[in-house]
C-alpha cells in the first residue's frame, strides 16, 4: 500500500501537463530553488514515514499512467531532486 497511490507527492508532478515549479540545482542560476525543494521533499517523507513504522526505507513512486509524455523531462527533474536531496543540509 503507498501513500499516495502511485502518484508522485504533491508539488512534484514534473510532466508538462501539471506544471509544478520545475526544480533547479544549478546555484549560479537566478532561478536556484533545490534546496528549497529539497527541503519540501524531506518534510513530505518525514510525514508519511509514521506510516511506515517496520522499516527504515520508503519506497516514492513519481507517477501515473500516461505521466511522462516528455519522459526526458521527468527523469531530469528527478536527478535534480535527488541531487538536491543528497546535498541538503
């Protein structure tokens, strides 16, 4: 059972259709929002960990059927997630 269904978490639904911030890690650009992001990301797994008081390990899935029609796009967006994620502090 997955929290969300098998949506990604709300604020990160990174096909065009959806239209969320896209997620920026290059810190000279004017439009640098990954740690703010990363931030976000860390405070939605912090809420539904409870759930999943057994282990240690949460499974997030980042989408739907018919979710990645500029499939390039969502797994870029999910590298700078994780990058963001990996170098919060």
């Amino acid at each position: 059972m997955f929290h969300n269904h098998y949506s990604s978490p709300p604020g990160f639904d990174f096909d065009l259709r959806f239209r969320n911030r896209p997620l920026i890690t290059n810190k000279k650009s004017e439009y640098y929002n990954g740690h703010e992001q990363a931030g976000a990301f860390i405070r939605y797994l912090n809420t539904i960990q409870p759930y999943y008081k057994s282990t240690q390990n949460l499974l997030v899935l980042m989408g739907e059927d018919f979710e990645y029609e500029n499939a390039l796009y969502n797994y870029y967006s999910i590298d700078n997630l994780i990058e963001a994620v990996n170098e919060y502090d």
